[in-house]
C-alpha cells in the first residue's frame, strides 16, 4: 500500500526541514533510510507515544525502509529536554529490558518483522575521546544555552551538567551510523533531531530531513500526555478504561485526537470538523473517537461493549455489571495506602492528586482528606475517577 505525500507531510505533522527537499526525495520513489530514535526509559506507552509511531507506520506503507533506534547507551545518561533537573540514570538492563516491552507494544501499529531494530551502544560504546572531542567541535557552548530548558534551570538556579550536553551530539551521530535520510520525533526533541544534519555534513554525508509531530494533550485538557500527570491513555489499559478516559476528554481536544490517533480519512477530518463547528454534540463525537481508539487497540467487538457499559453507568447511573473483589492483608488503612496497594492508582502521588481533586469514593461517598483511615471491617466498594472500581475487604 502505497501513502500518499501529501498526506506523510501534511497529516498529523508539525513542520518539516526541509519541505522541499524532503518532497523532492518522496516523489522521486526512493526508498528513504526512516530514523525514529528511542531512550527506553519507561515501558508502558500511551497515545501520546503513538503518535510518532503512527506516522511511522505510513513511511513504512509507503516502501520506506524503517529503523528503530533503541538508546541503550544514550539512555544512560538521559535526554535533558523538558528536564528542570538532570535526570537519573538508567542501566543498560533496565534500557534493554524496556526496549523489549516497547516492541510488543508498537508491534499494535508498525510491522515488526519488516523494520530494522538498532542499539547505538553498538557504536557509541567505542568512540574514543578523541572522537568525543571532534564531535563537540561542530557545536558552541552558546548554541546550547539558547536551549529553553537551559534558561528555565539558570533562572531557577538549578545546575546544567556537561555532560547534558553530549546528549544531542550523541543523537546526531546515531545518524551518521545509521546513515538515516529522515529523522522523525515529536516538537519537544526539535533541537536534537536538528542536530544530526551539521554532524551528518561534517562526517561528508548528506545531512538528513526532520519531520516533527505535535505532542498529543492529555485528557486534562492542559498539559502533555504523561504518566506522571495521570492524564494518558495507555494503549494496553483495558477496553472499559480506554473508552471512559477518551469520553472525559475536552471538547477542544476532538478534532485532534481524530486527527493524531485513528485512521479516519482526511475526507472524515474535513466532516468532521465541519460537525463541529455547526453544532453537533461534542459527546456524540467522542462515541465515535472512543470506539475508534478501542477497535484499533483491542477489536470493534470490544468497542461495542465498552461502549454499552459506559451508557449503562453514566447514562443509566448504574454500576459495572461485574466489579472485581480484593482480598487486604489488614483491617485498617490509609486512603492513599489502600489505592497504591489495590494499584486503583499508579502511585501514592497520584493517589493524593485523585483525593484532592475529589476523585476517590468510598461506597459512592467522596473522600475529602487524603489522610481519611478506612476500616474494612466490612465489605467496601471504592472508586476511582468515573470509570475504576473495586470491591476490597479484610
């Protein structure tokens, strides 16, 4: 299946350096060498990570020969961007043992077995200093401090260390080793995907395109899809969960999500942004988009009955049909304890966000403190947010 190129520049991108050429290459039928570098830092994705992924995917339709670069030395050390603080490292296990859970994940969008799979500790673990030092050569330290996160820790007070500034060096000569046409990433990593194209033309190479894409809002309506924000949808949540999530999106948010994590056609874009604007029910949209995300995820049949549980308890205001019961080791805990314990949350940070946003009941009452003490002498049903719930007992 052949993309179209109106659609790999235009469809869910945020700008391309440099256009012209970059078409140029596309319309000339050559198989593009297409670079999507990766630090596993984490395992568990959501849809802001699939959104790059997807974009991918459309390279990898249109014949391009895909290569995905998993970070197990840069990863090391850390990408700064977006940092207010150095951020800790990670082993070359940890990196490794991420990379193979990424795999299984994005193995949902792109086609595995037809994608070359790189380490740049192949090639980075035996630069010698020297070499360091001629890399650093193409950069100025000015260069580097013009850098948005750079100026936020200075007037902050907070410390830049040298080695932050080997990361984006690291990553522009992981192009020159995998001699890569295009690099694709996300806004926030503009600066380090730019770097590769000076590295790539000192090495004599041709420096490489960049294509970014926008970061995918979280369902706060506010910020960047995150985990530590709690506003993601991860994409191997369950049907019911990543239905309810994409409901409680803002309505502002719609036309984007249709836009950077399904498949509808531009034709359906145009509709339906047309729908929009002329009136109709946002919530009515969002049944659609929900179900969208759910049958790419898991399948239509899943969709259809998240779909239906979700009317069963927000529009009937009934409970779940089947609630899990979990079995405490004691009789007497903590609120924020018994949502880490219980995993209704994925930490005690976010437990204590949930209580104070008003977010957690006990038997369909609000908890009002984070520092509440729940007696389980009998049976509870505790609820997270509108979509999470577990009975719990001693």
């Amino acid at each position: 299946m052949k993309t179209d190129v109106n659609i790999l520049l235009n469809r869910g991108v945020a700008d391309v350096i440099v256009r012209e050429e970059l078409e140029k290459k596309l319309k000339s039928g050559k198989k593009l060498r297409v670079k999507l570098g990766i630090d596993p830092s984490g395992a568990d994705l959501h849809l802001g990570h699939m959104v790059v992924i997807k974009k991918l995917r459309e390279f990898q339709e249109a014949g391009h020969h895909i290569m995905l670069l998993f970070g197990n030395f840069t990863g090391q050390i850390g990408d700064p961007t977006d940092k207010l603080n150095s951020r800790p490292p990670k082993t070359q296990k940890e990196l490794e043992k991420n990379a193979k859970t990424y795999l299984d994940q994005v193995d949902k969008v792109l086609d595995i077995k037809k994608i070359e799979v790189m380490w740049n500790a192949d090639w980075l673990g035996k630069l010698k200093f020297a070499d360091v030092v001629n890399l650093a050569q193409v950069f100025t330290v000015h260069q580097m401090l013009e850098r948005d996160m750079y100026q936020d820790r200075i007037k902050k007070n907070n410390p830049i260390y040298m080695h932050e500034f080997l990361y984006p060096l690291m990553q522009g000569y992981d192009s020159v080793a995998m001699k890569a046409d295009l690099e694709l990433g996300g806004t926030d990593q503009t600066f380090n995907l730019l770097a590769g194209r000076p590295i790539q033309k000192a090495y004599g190479q041709e420096p490489q395109n960049v294509l970014t894409v926008p970061l995918l809002i979280g369902t706060d309506g506010k910020d960047k899809m995150g985990k530590s924000l709690g506003n993601y949808i991860g994409i191997n949540e369950s049907p019911k969960d990543m239905f309810g999530k994409t409901m409680s999106i803002t309505d502002d948010l719609i036309l984007d999500y249709f836009e950077l994590t399904t498949d509808v056609t531009i034709d359906e874009l145009k509709k339906i942004k047309k729908e929009l604007s002329s009136g109709k029910n946002p919530r009515d949209l969002k049944v659609r988009l929900a179900k969208e995300i759910v049958t790419f995820y898991h399948s239509k049949k899943d969709a259809d009955n998240a779909e239906q549980e979700f009317i069963n308890m927000f529009q009937k205001k009934d409970l779940p049909d089947e609630i899990d019961t979990k079995k405490m080791s004691k009789k007497t805990w903590n609120i924020v304890d018994l949502l880490a314990e219980t995993k209704l949350v994925s930490s005690k940070s976010e437990g204590r966000r949930m209580v104070e946003q008003g977010g957690v009941k006990i038997d369909q009452e609000k908890v009002e403190s984070i520092d509440e003490e729940i007696s389980l002498s009998s049976e509870k049903l505790v609820q997270v947010g509108k979509r999470k719930f577990l009975k719990v007992k001693a």
